[in-house]
C-alpha cells in the first residue's frame, strides 16, 4: 500500500535534489536568486518520507500583463516514477492557495511544452509563442488570475 501524498512547505535546499534530477539531469544550477528571499515558497510532495515533487512560488513581476500583486511559479518538478499519481496537482492547488492567501492575484510561469497540457488542465492559459531557454529547451508562457480564497 503506498503511503498518503502530503503537501508541506519546506526550506529550498529541500527541493535542489529533486530540481537537479529532474530539470537539470546535465547539470545547471538549480539555486536560484529569490529562493531565500522571505516571501517566496517552496513545497514538497511526499509519500512517506521521501519527496517526489516541488516548486517554488514567489513575487515577480509579469512579463505579459500587469497585475497589482503578480506571482511566479517555478522550478516544478515530479520524480517520473509517481507522475500522473496528483503530486503535481496537489502542489499547484496547495500553491495557489498559498499565493491567495498571501494577495497574489495572478500567477503566472515559463512552461516547458511538455508540461503545456498539465498547466492548462489546471486552469492556466497559454499566453505567448513558443521560445527556447538556452540549455534547457523550448517554453511558452502561461498564466492564470487568482481569486480571493476567502470562505
């Protein structure tokens, strides 16, 4: 029987092992400016004990629209073996509630085409052509509007 998925958040040296293998296999940096920064959030999908997803939410500005209190998703990354298991969704659900509660009104990212279909099956829309990151491969970028969770 596998162990429950949970969703936490975490310190981002928490989340490096997991950026390395999956979005830097041939190497690349996987600190990034922002990751201490105190508003920006790091969470960590585990089964048990062992982390099989992350990302990272922070305040950024939009590059393709203006928004009082933008936000942007990055460095998501799912251990292959658990993929289509509900981490990445989990993660992204619990990351837009963190972003709302936080004020954040917009959340946008870079996505990499393969993960087009996942982001916009979470609600996220494409909002530009496609373009390369050097070393890393072709991208188009996404976005989606934040409601207030308030309840």
């Amino acid at each position: 029987m596998r162990a429950p998925l949970t969703v936490d958040e975490v310190a981002a040296e928490l989340t490096y092992p997991l950026r390395q293998a999956v979005l830097r296999p041939d190497g690349g940096d996987v600190v990034w400016a922002g990751d201490e920064h105190p508003a920006t959030v790091h969470l960590a999908a585990r089964t048990g004990d062992r982390i099989v997803g992350v990302v990272r939410f922070s305040p950024a500005a939009c590059p393709w629209r203006s928004a009082e209190h933008p936000w942007q998703l990055r460095g998501m990354a799912t251990d292959p073996e658990v993929r289509g298991s509900g981490a990445g969704r989990a993660l992204v659900v619990a990351g837009l509630e963190a972003v709302a509660a936080r004020g954040g009104d917009l959340l946008w990212c870079d996505a990499r085409v393969a993960a087009v279909g996942f982001y916009e099956r979470m609600g996220f829309t494409v909002v530009t052509g496609e373009f390369d990151k050097p070393g890393i491969g072709p991208h188009r970028g996404m976005l989606v509007g934040i409601t207030s969770r308030s309840s």
